[in-house]
C-alpha cells in the first residue's frame, strides 16, 4: 500500500480473500484513512482465528472506512469449483448410503 501512495496514490484499497481473516493487515492500516483494508473470509466465531475479523471491527475515521470486515457464514461456497465438488460429494453420499441399504435388506 505504502509503495502506490509512494507513487502519488491518495487512497489505497487492500483485499484479502481467503478464509481466515487478514487480521496482520488489520492491524497495520487499522486508523488510516489513506488505506482501506477489506477482508472478506469465514466468519470467526466459528472457525480461526476467534479473536479477529468480526464486522463489529468495521472502522470509520472521518467518515471514511479504514476497516472493513465481511465474514462469510458457515458452507459458503467459495467457487464454482468448489460448489462442484460439494455436490458430487453429497451424490457420492448419497450412493453409498443407498448401497448399504441394499446390503441391509439383503442380509
């Protein structure tokens, strides 16, 4: 961020996607409203790193956010990829609690 407004940038934008939160950028650009850090991850009452990255910490300095927090609630689906594989997996599931019904009644 530092290096872009060294470059003659005013405001600068940090986007951290990925599922724990940013909480070291957090802390760096905490009360700067020359840098906005937004971070977009799992919701961290349920899952690491529990003590950062609610959206309670959403913060505003003159009227200006520097911190900007959107937790996911839990089974989002982070791409389409994934959404794929989550669907085969519960077909796959699903197959296999229908084989061990089969073997049930065959018993």
């Amino acid at each position: 961020a530092r290096e872009f407004q060294n470059l003659g940038l005013k405001r600068v934008a940090i986007l951290d996607v990925d599922y724990h939160h940013g909480d070291g950028t957090q802390g760096i650009f905490w009360s700067d409203p020359t840098v906005l850090t937004c971070s977009i991850h799992m919701d961290p009452r349920y899952d690491y790193p529990h003590y950062s990255g609610f959206k309670e910490e959403n913060v505003l300095v003159d009227g200006i956010y520097s911190n900007l927090n959107i937790p996911l609630p839990p089974k989002t689906v982070w791409s389409l990829t994934a959404e794929k594989d989550y669907h085969a997996e519960k077909d796959e599931d699903a197959e296999k609690d229908k084989d061990a019904e089969k073997d049930k009644d065959a018993e």
